[in-house]
C-alpha cells in the first residue's frame, strides 16, 4: 500500500468509525485496524504506539472548574510541561474567577495556585499546581507538523477520562478571530478541550481547542508554539487575584444558583445551567429599592432563540418573586411562589412586535400598589392588577441553558423615557428620505441631531435598522423572484410536451444545472452545457469508427474517470458541493446521483441506451447495449460494473432494505431530481439552513403538489420563518384532503400554532 492510499485508508476508516476510541476500559484490538495503519504510515510497530500512548497518558491530567457549591462546572483537559506542577491547557477550560484543580492520572488532586500564563486570542493557558517529580511532554519544534501525518490526541470526552484517539492533520487554518489552528481528522467532543495532540514520536504539536460545526469527526488544535511562547514570557496571576477578574462586585451583587455570572466593561453575562427546577439562576442587587412606587429596567440580549432572561423583583432572596422576562421570542410575567413548576403562576404571556430577537432590548418595569406595568423598549407590553407580593429584592433571572447579556440595571422613583418624541422621529424619517447616500453626512446634519436629546441618536439607529430590514425584505423578495423563475424553468426542462413514447429522454444535464442555479443566481446553466458538449466531442474523437456498444463504454469509463479524473466524493460526502451538477464538473467529484446523471447524458450524447437506476441509498447508472443485456455502472466507483449480486448487495449494505427487482427499474426525471433535492435538503438540515430547505421543499411541491409528507414538513418551515398565510394554506390543504396515515388532530394543532402567530402579529 502506497503512502497516499495510506492516508486515504485512515481517514475513511476515522470518518466512518468515529466511535473508536480507546480510553482505560477499552481493548486495544478494537481500534487494531486504524492503529495498524497509523502505526505503518510512522514507520513504528503496534506494540510501540501503544507503549507511547501508555506512558503519554501518565503527563493527562483531569482540569476541573468548580462552581459556588464546589461542585465541577466543566470539566476539560490538559497536560504536563515541567516537572515542578506547570500545566498547559485551553483558558476557556480555567473559565474567570472560579477555582480551577487538577486530578493526575494516578488520581492525586491539586488546586491551582496560580494562572502562570494566558494568551486569550489563541485560548492558551498555562496553569501551576503545588506537585514536583512529574513526567512533562515534550514539545515539538515549531510548525514542525507536515499536512497528512499521522497524529493521536489524548482528553477526557464527555467524562471518560484519558481516552485517546488517532487521526491525520488535514490542514492548517486561520481562524476568524486571529487563531492559528490544526486541523484533525479526529473528532473532538466536550472535555477534550485542551488535550494533547502528539506525533508518532511522542512529540506534542498543539492542544484540542474546536470541535467542527460541518462533520463530528473534524476538529482543530491550536499550536503549540504558543505553549513555548508563555513559557518564556509568562504573565502570572496569583489564583487569589484570578477570582477577581471578571468577578460581580459583591457589594452590589448577590448571585444564586450554580451558574457562571461575569462582570466586563459594564456588562453582565451569565452562562451555564443551573441546577434547580427550570435551571432557574437569580442575580439579586444588595441596594435597596424605593419605596413604592418605582420603576427598574435593564438591557437584555439573550443569545438563544429559546432562551428566557430578565427582570425579578418583590423577591424574598430566595425561590419567591416576580419575573419579567423575554422567553422564547414571548415577554412573559411570572409569579414564583416556590422551587417547583407547581408554584409557578404564569400571569401573562405576550408577543410583541416591539421586542426583537437577538439585539438588546430595554425591559423595565413600573410597580405600585395596585398594578404591574411591564414594558419592551418603553413601549406599554402587559399590565397586571393587584399583585399578590410587595416589597422584597430586585435584580436579574435566568432560565434553562440560556446565555444572556445585561448592562444598565436601573431603578428609581421615575426613569426616563428613552422613547423618541413624534416629532424626532418624523424628522429622522424625513432625512433618510432626502439623505445623500453617496457623500458623508454634512456638518449641519450632525449639528442638528446633536442639538437634539439623547432620543435623537436612539431614533437614528432605529430608522437605520428599519432601512436594514427593509433592504433584507428586498434582497429575500429577490431570492424568492430568481427561485420561482428557476422553478418554471424546471418544470419545463422535465416535462416534455411531446407524449409519444419515442420522445427524447429529458436533457437530465440541463435540469441539475437549474437546480444548481436555485442556489446560484450567478450560475449560467447555458455556459455549462456547452463546457459539457466540448467533453462529449473531445471523446468521441477518440472513439474509433465502427465500435460497438460495449466498446464504447469501455472508451467512456476510461476517458470519464482516467483522463477526465471524475471520482467519488470520501472526504467530504455529504457537502452541498457534492450535489451541485457544476461543481462536479468543476471539482470532478461527486456524489453517486449527480456522477450517474453526468454518466447517462454523456452516454447518451454517444449514442447509448442510458438510464438511471435508483437503488436505494446509491444511485447508479444502467446502459443497454444493442444486444440487449443491459449493464449496471457504478459511476460512484470510477465505471465500475455491476452484477444482480452485488446491486442487492449495494441495497443491503446502504439501506438494508429487502430486495425487489422494482429497483432495477429505471428512473423518470422527475424522480432523479425529486432525490437531487431532497439529497440538498438533508445537507441543509444538517446546518439548520431553514430558507434553504423551504427553497427545496417548494420546488418538490411544484413537481410533486400531492405529496403530504412535503406539505407538512414545508408547513413546519413557514412556522419557523413566520410565513403564516402560506404555512395556514398548507395545513388547510391537509385537512381538506384528509388522506389516510395522518394524525388530523396534530395538523390541527400545527393550524393553531399559525393562528396564535396571526392573532399576536395583529
């Protein structure tokens, strides 16, 4: 086995077993197969990578960040670089202002006496515990890690500590944010953060830091250089003033619950989930409110859709109190009379076009006596009477996994109204009517607005973002436009006019490139067409005259997939790329459903009886030659033929459906591109891309208008993306038709979740 089929074998072997990993309770000869061949590309033998793993795993250590109870709040990875207890690991594992310690391998335990060192843009920390005579790492030489070698990482996923798993580098990134990353071939799960990734040799090259957001098994590691640097300039902190970073000042603040509260340039954050029932967390303010009446407010931002944070007040410091707060795009009054859901009075549940998802929205809250008035960026939201509780603390809630952001928590007798005054906004309105868009602002512009209160800043930034809004309307309202014009052109290329049996096939080349532009409004389908028509004629100036069928075929396999190097998509199968006829021109790869459709036309341009076969869970390509035995071609797998055998074979191995000889059947248009598309909708699924999978959806209902499953599912997109009428329309369609298999009374539900989002939006 060459070097390169080498690589190739071991990350085929990682992408499709990613559950092989070897911690303390696992037999080696589980993971004998992947070691063989990690073991061979390093040139060392089995029982030597497994010593080198035994012993490496002696410098792992355990690093746990404690919460207020003393408890874990995380738990991540590290190892050991100096024998006198320095520690290397990620800085977001240690966390801010908490506790950190560390459990060796041989289970001793130790605080961390000081943070020897940080570097927040890598995520890089070094940390010191009170232990001598251990077995540190070794380094590597910087940048020293070629792209394809073959490497082993050692944590702690999920708890299970000291496990280790092998891989590749696939490449080198720049993050984002300024990080030099690894990239690994290995997946990377929580509490592998900060781990060791070691060469065949021992050596480490950088600590496990992401896990990928496209593939489980993709992961990144920043460099260890950065390591070496804060070892020769370190930044030390002693832990007593580590727990003052990024701390609430408790002078003011009393937090509850076991989550992570953090103070920075004037804003509180808070992550985590707390223990109790609801994973309710309080942040109670130690000043003490007026007397009644009085009003509170604070900016929230909540990064979760589903998250829940926001005001508490008349609280008794414990699980009693009021709540307003945003949950799940709803501004929501709460009554708390206790630790459970029992005691939990929701007193009113509203939703409003005033607050908006993802930014900061301003709540406040005006008590007295009688009532309970609750606003949403100064605009009257809910009021409720007599309230139950009066008097008690106020302050902050959370709720669930929710991460929020508070800044500006205020009370007072009266505060001021932030909202702008008619006339401000009007004048706003006015100049954005009349603004030079072309020129900076002129200076009696600015002076004008400056002359204003601080209202006039505040309606700019919002007369900003309703031109945001209304341009993003525009741009969906032209994506939108150039779907439904590629959809009739679809329709068209599909369906021929001509219904006599002998009617040309369906030009299957031009109907993926349309599905490709649905994606694309830059892509010319016409351009691509004719790139493929210079291919076809390429090849048949190679054929020579007189060949037969099967000759022709053996011509076409080689130019296909030796000369023109099309091949089946490994590394990479499931990207959308893969499912892009264009790109699979471009790129050479493929998919088997878009190989097989490039397959069938350029056989069918040269004269041969072509058709797809849509075995399930692999498309292949079926050619009839003039004898009539009809031959089965793995475009997938370079032109491979294929027996009946190994087609149920394909079929048992991919679907593990039972056999029927209805798949042998060659597939219509239709067909081929309903699988294009719901291929590109599970691809958009799995990124939880919601426009992209309702452009799928609504395409197959122009096809296929009588599918229910494709009603419903298209129903369910438009609820998320408050696309009501078309979402109400579908479920109507539902219950008009009532066909058999479908619970009516959940469509009538997902009906009523529609006309509860019409009543709020009107």
């Amino acid at each position: 086995m060459n070097h390169f089929k080498q690589i190739v074998l071991l990350s085929f072997l990682l992408v499709s077993c990613p559950s092989l990993l070897l911690s303390q309770e696992t037999e080696p000869k589980e993971m004998s197969e992947v070691i063989d061949v990690a073991t061979q590309l390093a040139g060392i033998s089995s029982e030597q990578f497994l010593k080198m793993v035994k012993d490496a795993q002696e410098s792992v250590v355990v690093v746990e960040m404690e919460g207020r109870d003393g408890k874990p709040l995380g738990i991540g990875s590290g190892f050991i670089i100096s024998e006198d207890g320095l520690i290397a690991t990620n800085l977001h594992v240690i966390g801010e202002a908490r506790p950190v310690r560390v459990r060796l391998f041989d289970e001793r335990e130790f605080p961390v006496t000081q943070i020897h060192g940080t570097n927040s843009t890598q995520d890089v920390a070094i940390i010191a515990i009170n232990a001598n005579k251990l077995t540190p790492l070794k380094l590597a030489q910087p940048d020293s890690l070629k792209q394809g070698q073959p490497i082993f990482a050692l944590g702690n996923p999920w708890g299970l500590e000291h496990s280790v798993v092998t891989g590749v580098v696939s490449g080198f990134r720049e993050h984002d944010d300024g990080m030099s990353l690894i990239q690994l071939a290995i997946p990377i799960e929580q509490g592998n953060s900060g781990g060791p990734v070691m060469d065949m040799q021992g050596r480490v090259h950088g600590l496990m830091t992401l896990k990928s957001r496209v593939t489980d098994n993709l992961g990144y590691a920043v460099k260890a250089n950065v390591v070496r640097e804060l070892l020769d300039s370190p930044n030390p902190v002693p832990m007593s003033r580590w727990m003052t970073i990024g701390a609430l000042n408790s002078r003011i603040w009393e937090p509850t619950g076991d989550v992570n509260w953090k103070h920075r340039s004037g804003v509180i954050s808070v992550s985590g989930t707390s223990r109790g029932f609801g994973g309710r967390a309080l942040c109670l303010s130690k000043l003490t409110p007026p007397e009644l009446p009085f009003e509170l407010a604070v900016d929230v931002k909540i990064e979760q859709e589903d998250g829940a944070a926001g005001l508490v007040f008349h609280s008794d410091g414990g699980d009693i109190h009021y709540g307003f707060y945003a949950s799940s795009g709803l501004l929501r009054l709460t009554r708390f009379d206790g630790p459970t859901v029992y005691s939990w009075n929701v007193l009113s549940d509203v939703r409003s076009r005033h607050f908006h998802a993802g930014e900061w929205n301003r709540l406040k809250v005006k008590l007295t006596e009688e009532t309970i008035e609750c606003y949403c960026n100064d605009e009257l939201v809910l009021t409720h009477n007599q309230p139950k509780l009066s008097g008690g603390r106020i302050g902050l809630v959370k709720f669930r996994h929710t991460t929020a952001q508070f800044k500006r928590f205020e009370f007072a007798t009266e505060l001021a109204n932030e909202k702008p005054t008619e006339a401000t906004h009007q004048r706003v309105v006015e100049l954005a009517n009349i603004i030079e868009h072309r020129h900076p602002p002129e200076m009696d512009t600015v002076q004008e607005f400056t002359d204003f209160d601080h209202t006039g800043l505040k309606a700019l930034k919002t007369q900003a973002k309703v031109l945001e809004k209304r341009a993003e309307h525009l741009r969906q309202l032209a994506r939108e436009v150039h779907e439904q014009q590629i959809r009739e052109q679809l329709l068209k290329a599909i369906r021929s006019e001509d219904s006599e049996e002998d009617a040309e096939p369906v030009n299957l080349l031009r109907a993926s490139l349309l599905i490709s532009a649905l994606d694309n409004s830059e892509l010319v389908p016409q351009e691509y067409e004719k790139l493929f028509d210079q291919m076809v004629e390429e090849f048949q100036e190679t054929v020579p005259s007189g060949a037969d069928d099967k000759e022709k075929i053996t011509l076409l396999n080689e130019f296909l997939f030796k000369t023109q190097g099309f091949h089946g998509s490994r590394t990479n199968y499931y990207h959308a790329s893969n499912s892009y006829i264009n790109e699979a021109i471009d790129d050479r790869e493929g998919l088997p459903l878009t190989l097989s459709i490039l397959y069938i036309e350029f056989a069918r341009r040269v004269g041969l009886d072509a058709a797809g076969i849509g075995l399930p869970g692999h498309f292949i390509a079926r050619v009839v030659p003039k004898d009539g035995t009809p031959i089965y071609i793995d475009a997938f797998e370079e032109g491979k033929e294929m027996s009946l055998l190994e087609c149920r074979q394909k079929v048992r191995e991919f679907s593990g459906f039972p056999w029927s000889d209805t798949y042998l059947e060659p597939q219509s248009a239709e067909n081929i591109v309903l699988r294009m598309l719901r291929n590109l909708i599970r691809v958009a699924n799995d990124s939880d891309d919601v426009e992209a999978s309702l452009c799928y959806v609504r395409t197959i209902l122009a096809i296929n208008p009588d599918s229910v499953d494709d009603r419903l599912y298209k129903a369910v997109l438009c609820l998320r993306t408050n696309r009501i009428e078309d979402g109400l329309a579908e479920t109507e369609w539902v219950l008009t038709e009532a066909p058999e298999g479908i619970e009516l009374q959940r469509v009538r539900e997902l009906r009523n979740a529609f006309l509860e989002k019409q009543a709020d939006f009107e």
